[in-house]
C-alpha cells in the first residue's frame, strides 16, 4: 500500500520527494523500537496471543486512516502508517521463525519462500486494485478508503486465528529472558551477525525500489498514473512466480548462491535504469521483481540457520535491521530531487552490491572458508 500512497500523497498534499519518503521513514522505523519488547511478548504469551495483539494493532491504524482523510493531517497519516507497522513488527517477529520451526531444519529455506508466494500474490493485486480504491471515477484522491477495507478483512482474520488451533509454542518455563543475554549471545552465530547486516541494506533496497517505481516511470518515461499502476503489478507478478519457482529452485542450488547470483543481476538491471531511458526500461525495472522475490525470506533463513532454540530471538534482532527501509529511503529522496529520479537508483544498487558480498562470503557455508576463531 506504501508504494501507491506514496505518490497519490504528493499530489494530494503537494509533497517533494524528502517529504513523501515519510511514509516509508515512519513505516519501517517501528523495527528499531518494537523488535526486543516484542520477542518479550513472545516469549511470554507464545506466537498466537503476539498474532492475534498484532492484527488488532494493525487494524486500529488503519481505521485512523478516517481521521486523516477528514481533517485533511499528513501528520495523522503518518501515525496511522507508524502503528499499522507496529502491527506488522509483530507479525514479522512472530511468524517468521515459527515457519522455520514447524518442519524439517533442510526444508527451511524452501518454507519461508513458499509462505511468501502469498505475500507476493498479494503485492501484485494491491497496485490496480489499490490504485482503483484511491481514486474515484472523477480522479479524486480518497486515501483513506482502501485502509477502512483492510481493518474489515484484518478483524475477520484475528477471529479465524482466535477460534482456530494454533498453538501458542511459548517458552519454557525455566528460559529466562535478558535484553543483554540477547545481544551477547547472538556473538556466538557470526552468520547471524552478518545476516543482520544484510537484511538492513536489502529492506533498505526494496523500499527504495518499490517507493519510487511509480516516480521513476511518471518523470522518466512519461506514463500516467494508472501505466504505472500496470507495471508495479506487472513487478509484483513476476515477484510471486520467482516466489513459487524458488521453492524448486532451492533443492538444487545453495541458499546462498542463489542470493549471490540474483544480486548480481539486480545491480546490471538497477545500472541500466540509471544510465539509459529507452522503451524496455519500464519491463526491466519491473524484471527487478523477479531477483527481489526471494530475497528477505532466504537471507531470514540463512541467518537463523542452525541456531536453534535462538531463533525466536534472533528474528527480532533481524527484525531490527528492518530499519533499513527508513534510513535508505530519505538518502533516496534528496537524491532525487537534487538530481533526478533515475539517479536516485543508485541508492538500492549500492545496497545490492552489500547483500551481493554477504551472499558469496559471509554466510554459514561462504565460498570462500572464513575463519572465526577469535570469536569465543
């Protein structure tokens, strides 16, 4: 929802670029707030009460989405973004490391990808329906009506996981929970130190990528509005078949080859973008969806790989590197509109050049051996 609130926002408030990425600063700086007081709740109550507390926090901000649209505040509506995400912290801490517990260790990396081919189906539906939401018959800007439809189906969902059997999957009695003992035993998993790094420039990247893909095709290549709207959906496609197609993938390359390979791939097309306007760019800047597809929930995985009873608290270290998509945004922004929009692309291929050296040497199974001996 962020990337076609983004633009429909600047027009209706008459934003610039540095004011608009907002939206993605207040979004994603939830995860540099709410990761530890969260894997606190989980360890607590267990994952079901986290997700039921979760969803009911995210639909609240989208209901004060009402507000916003009828006192007209920019400011309401970035409140409104701040506690939606504060929900979907949740929901990141929470469910990500249960999917890597419910199963087999080996098919990990397999599951985490097969539960985002749904997020990414999602994300392919939400540009022309969202798009068709905001604006009404006469082109007028009504940003609050999408968000009311979500709090409806977000409640039908908590009430279906609230009289469903999941279970709760809280810790043992005798685990004690330390802020402290956190951070010191994450020294012990290098690879999970390294994953964290990596997970902030990748957040980083795809909020800049997604954030500016209707800019980039508005100013650079002249489409309107709803050709954007097309080509995002068209991006987000090709994210979910990616999505699916990794799930058979995986059984035959290396985790962490894949990473290494897509990254590469994604800084030529990002350099592409940046350094020519032609008649392609549009479905090559869309082709991004393909690479970018796989790669939160496979470096997730690479990161909490073999820690074990660890990996509830270290989803929500990782879930601190999230932060990214509020640091890297902002750079973007100013980036853009000092120099332009396809310039401002630099910044998420700068970000794919990180991930792309963590891929190929920092993970548990580098190509190349490294040696931690020093770490006890």
């Amino acid at each position: 929802m962020n990337d076609i609130l983004l633009p429909a926002l600047i027009t209706h408030f008459k934003l610039n670029y540095t004011q608009a990425t907002l939206i993605q600063f207040t979004f994603y700086s939830t995860y540099i707030i709410f990761p530890i007081p969260i894997a606190w709740m989980i360890h607590k109550f267990g994952y079901r009460i986290s997700l039921l507390v979760a969803l009911l926090t995210s639909s609240l901000g989208c209901i004060l989405f009402m507000p916003a649209r009828f006192l007209d505040s920019y400011p309401i509506v970035l409140m409104a973004i701040f506690i939606i995400s504060a929900g979907i912290t949740v929901i990141n801490v929470a469910a990500n490391p249960f999917i890597t517990l419910l199963g087999d260790p080996e098919g990990a990396h397999i599951r985490m990808n097969f539960v985002q081919v749904f997020s990414r189906i999602g994300y392919a539906s939400t540009p022309l329906i969202a798009t068709a939401l905001i604006y009404n018959y006469a082109g007028e800007i009504r940003f609050h009506f999408p968000y009311l439809l979500l709090a409806v189906l977000i409640m039908i969902i908590g009430t279906l996981i609230y009289f469903s059997k999941m279970p709760a999957m809280k810790a043992d009695a005798g685990d004690k929970f330390s802020v402290s003992g956190i951070f010191k035993a994450s020294i012990r998993y290098p690879h999970l130190v390294f994953g964290i790094v990596a997970m902030f420039f990748y957040v980083g990247a795809e909020a800049c990528t997604a954030g500016f893909f209707i800019p980039y095709l508005k100013t650079v290549l002249g489409f309107t509005e709803t050709q954007a709207a097309r080509y995002l959906t068209l991006y987000y496609i090709f994210a979910a078949v990616m999505g699916l197609a990794a799930v058979v993938i995986l059984r035959y390359i290396k985790a962490f080859r894949l990473v290494g390979i897509f990254g590469l791939v994604m800084i030529i097309c990002y350099l592409i973008c940046i350094l020519t306007n032609t008649g392609i760019n549009g479905y090559i800047l869309a082709s991004l969806g393909l690479f970018i597809s796989i790669m939160f929930p496979t470096i997730f995985s690479l990161a909490i790989e073999d820690i074990g009873s660890f990996a509830g608290r270290g989803s929500a270290l990782l879930n601190f590197a999230i932060v990214g998509g509020s640091v890297f945004p902002p750079l973007q922004g100013i980036i853009a509109d000092d120099f332009g929009v396809n310039i401002s692309y630099l910044v998420p291929c700068f970000c794919f050049m990180v991930i792309t050296i963590y891929a190929f040497f920092l993970t548990k199974q580098p190509l190349i051996k490294r040696n931690f001996s020093f770490i006890k």
